[in-house]
C-alpha cells in the first residue's frame, strides 16, 4: 500500500552568509521514500529536517515533481545560521 504524501503550501527556506536550508517534516520524507537519501551534510532537530541547498534539497523537490518558487518563505538567518548547531542528519 502507497502512503498519499501531502505537500504543504509553503515551505521555509533558511538562509545565512554562506548557505542555505530547506525545512521539511522528516515523516514527509518517509512517506516520498527519501529518507535514506538525505546526507549528513542536513541537520535534523525532532521532526524537522533541514536540507542542505545544494543536494538534499533537490531530492526532495524531485521527489514532489517539482515545487514553485512561490511555494518558499525565504528566511534570512543572519551571518551564521542557528542550524549549523543542529544535529547532522542521520
């Protein structure tokens, strides 16, 4: 049985001087099949993963057939973003 994946309105795209964070739920993560995919290289606090620009980020857009650039909140973190500090996900 195939697990219906809801993808929300908007998604928050955190942003410092030198990167950049797509917030996501780590259940829809799951339920696209991708959670074995996401690299080290994304943070993880609880139920949020945060997806690092370059790669993560990608899988998941793909996995959703794409999303629009309306669909992001852009969210300026200042120099260095509080989520360098967060657990790596695993």
């Amino acid at each position: 049985m195939t697990e219906e994946v809801k993808v929300r309105e908007r998604y928050e795209f955190h942003y410092d001087a030198g990167h950049g964070w797509l917030r996501v739920r780590v259940d829809e993560l799951r339920a696209l099949g991708i959670a074995d995919r996401i690299s080290g290289y994304s943070y993880r606090a609880g139920e949020w993963a945060y997806l690092e620009e370059d790669c993560d980020s990608e899988v998941f857009v793909k996995a959703c057939g794409g999303l629009e650039k309306e669909r992001y909140l852009a969210v300026n973190d200042g120099d260095s973003s509080w989520i360098r500090d967060l657990e790596p996900y695993r």
